[in-house]
C-alpha cells in the first residue's frame, strides 16, 4: 500500500512516472531481492521453537568462543569477544561508571586460549547462593590459564609466561536483570580466585539495558553480531557445516522480535546501508507514506482482532478539538536523557514537530530522529502544558475524543 500511494502524485492523484521508475529500480535491486528473501526465509531455530531462549542463545555463543569445541576456529572468536569487552568498556549515561578490564589488547591477541573451561548454567560452586540459600547459575562461564606465545615477552609486571582468565557473562535476552544478578557475582568473582583477570560481561539485544553492577561490561548481542559472528562466518577455515550453523543463527537474530519490537541484532546492516545508499530518495519518500499510513488509519483494515481499537483521529484534529494548543511542547525521557519538542500548527498547513531546529511532519517521524528506529509517536510523546501539568501522551488525548467530538473536522 505504501508503494501505491508513494507513487501518486499531482492534483488528481496523477502516477509520477519518474517515482515509478525508481520504486521499479529498487525493486529490481539484486541487493533488496536477497535482502527480501533473507526476511521471509525460516531458519533453523525458528523451526525448532528456540528462536528466543536464553539458554539456547547462551549455548551457542558458548559454543562459538570455546576454543575447545566443535565450532573449529580455535581460539579466534574468543580472542575477538575479549577485545571487544576490553575496548567497550561500560559508561552510563550521566555518569563516569566505567568497567574496566585489567587486560590490554596486545595480551589477549598474543595469549593462547586453548587451558580455559567453559560451561553453561554453572553453579557447581556452593558460594553461588543467594540471601534465600537458592543455588543461581552463571548462564556462561570460563577459567582457566591463558600462556603467552612462546616469542612474547611478558610486559613488565608480569612474573610468568601465563595469566588466569575468568570471564562471566549473564545473558539476557527478553527479561531484566533480576534481584541484583550482576551485584552478586561480582562478590562471587571478589570471594574467589583473587588472581584471575575477570571479563564480566552482562550480555543484551537492548542498548537500553544497564547491568546493576558498574564493573559488569555491557555488550549488545549487534556488537557480537559485528565483531565476532561476522569475522567468524568469513574465515576462510570456518567448515561448510558451521558455516551454515552460523548462518543459521544470524538469520535468527535478525528477525524482528514482538517483544523487543526490533531484531536482535540485524546482520544485514552493510546490505541495508547499500541499498538505502542507492535508492535513498525513493526510500525516504515510502517512509514517510507509512508513518502516515500506521498512524493516519482511516478506517479497520480486513482481519483486525475484535476490541482493537482503530482510530481516524489525526493530530490536527486534536488541535480542532482544543485539546492541544501550539503552547503545548511534547517531551519524552530517551536513554536516560530529557528530549523537548514544539508544535506548530496552522489551518491550511497542518501541524509540524519542532525538534533541534528541524521540522517534522508527524510525532512518529520526530520520534524517529531521536531513537533512529520505527517508532509510535502517539504513545512516545508526553504533552506539557505551559504550566508543566502533564496532559498525558498523545494516545491518552486522542483516546479521550469521543467520535462525535471530531464532527467534520476531515475533508
């Protein structure tokens, strides 16, 4: 629907031909066909009901950078997980909270891997209870020795050619952080092995995601996706059955997720930029038909579940009805910092977004600018009256207009 109506143009709704044109080039585009094709194919883990388990996740990020297993890449993909932990590091917004691993990249590319252990769920260890006495689990761990290659000089504070390596990772995936998870296992790393260098690592497909502990690392499963899965899946000794396990998985992950409301990680992101680069004017132009197609709904589309509300209500009929005024700002928390928006309004121009000096025509495309992602302007905003009374969001005032409140306010 959206390339039709992106399409037509002119008084009388007239097809632009030079529109057409480029719709039918980007559909043409062998980049959008394989990029199509990838969306609508099932994978592996789909298939076997494990698209989103945590557990099924940790097992396969486990089996990845275990230099000891299967996967058949030895210590590479552990050693691009550590540099990765060791170069992110973890700084909160508005704070200096910095996590901070004890070990530099020159030491993690020169070690060998090959004396660490790695286990999923372990809770061998009896200090792995909580205040009630419940035994908890590390959802992936490993220790043991790292040594350094036989030609490396160990830097000046070292006293041998080793180092014992700990690394911690909780992993969460469609859940928070529970009952101060990463606290208790930074005390569990403290209360053990005093000489190990620790990677703790609090593992998520949401940027959002904080660990409660400030030393914990977070790393987001797009980083992984980046620097490990990828360089992984292009290595030249990777095997024809890994190699497909791996696709596998990344086709999993790049899966929009309802719950998440976006991919874990989409591992098509040079694809993507390709073809946005290459048919930009025309995709900008079927952006903005479907923020105004999704928020702009006139009328219930065939198979809409019964008691789901569909609304007609636009936001100049808000404006119409009073209940919004061009005094009004829209505001919304982001990421832990404070984003303010105008309105503009006008009878025959309609109503734009006012947002770091630039216009947007909807609350959904403002939105956008901010979390640079699709996003529902009517329940992302907050509308501030100019006494600081908040109103409610723009769903909370446009639910309360009844349908005959609206009149003719459409043309």
């Amino acid at each position: 629907m959206a390339l039709d109506n992106a399409a037509q143009s002119g008084e009388a709704g007239e097809p632009d031909v030079e529109l057409q044109l480029k719709i039918d080039r980007l559909l043409a585009d062998s980049g959008f066909l394989e990029l199509s094709l990838a969306s609508r194919r099932s994978n592996l883990f789909e298939t076997l009901a494990a698209s989103h388990l945590e557990l099924w996740h940790s097992a396969f990020i486990k089996w990845v950078i275990d230099p000891n297993s299967g996967f058949g890449l030895g210590d590479f993909p552990l050693k691009r997980f550590l540099c990765l932990v060791s170069l992110k590091g973890n700084k909160k917004p508005g704070t200096e909270d910095v996590a901070q691993t004890s070990i530099d990249i020159a030491q993690i590319e020169t070690s060998i891997f090959s004396g660490v252990h790695f286990e999923t769920e372990y809770k061998k260890d009896d200090r792995l209870k909580n205040d009630d006495g419940k035994r908890v689990s590390l959802d992936i761990f490993a220790t043991g020795e790292a040594v350094y290659e036989e030609d490396v000089v160990p830097s000046p504070n070292e006293n041998n050619q080793s180092w014992h390596l700990r690394l911690i990772i909780e992993n969460k995936v469609r859940s928070a952080e529970a009952r101060d998870q990463t606290l208790f296992y930074r005390r569990f790393a403290q209360d053990t092995q005093q000489e190990s260098k620790d990677f703790l690592v609090f593992l998520t497909p949401d940027e959002t995601e904080f660990p409660k502990d400030k030393y914990f690392v977070q790393i987001t499963y797009q980083q992984v996706c980046d620097s490990v899965l990828i360089p992984c899946l292009n290595h030249p000794l990777l095997s024809s059955e890994n190699r497909y396990l791996m696709e596998q998985y990344l086709s999993n992950l790049s899966k929009y997720d309802e719950e998440l409301e976006e991919p874990m990680a989409n591992s098509n992101r040079a694809l993507c930029k390709d073809i946005f680069n290459k048919h930009r004017d025309v995709l900008l132009q079927i952006f903005q038909e479907v923020q105004e197609v999704e928020h702009l709904q006139l009328a219930r589309l065939p198979g809409t579940e019964p008691g789901r509300k569909v609304y007609e209500t636009s936001i100049s009929d808000l404006f119409n009805c009073g209940v919004l005024s061009p005094s009004d700002t829209l505001v919304v928390t982001w990421k832990n910092k404070q984003f303010q928006a105008s309105l503009q309004y006008d009878k025959d121009q309609g109503v734009a977004i006012i947002w770091d000096g630039k216009k947007y025509p909807s609350p959904s495309s403002a939105g956008w600018a901010i979390r640079q992602k699709s996003t529902n302007g009517w329940t992302f905003w907050t509308v501030v009256s100019p006494d600081g009374k908040k109103k409610g969001t723009l769903a909370d005032l446009r639910a309360s207009i009844s349908d005959g409140a609206l009149g003719n306010t459409k043309g």
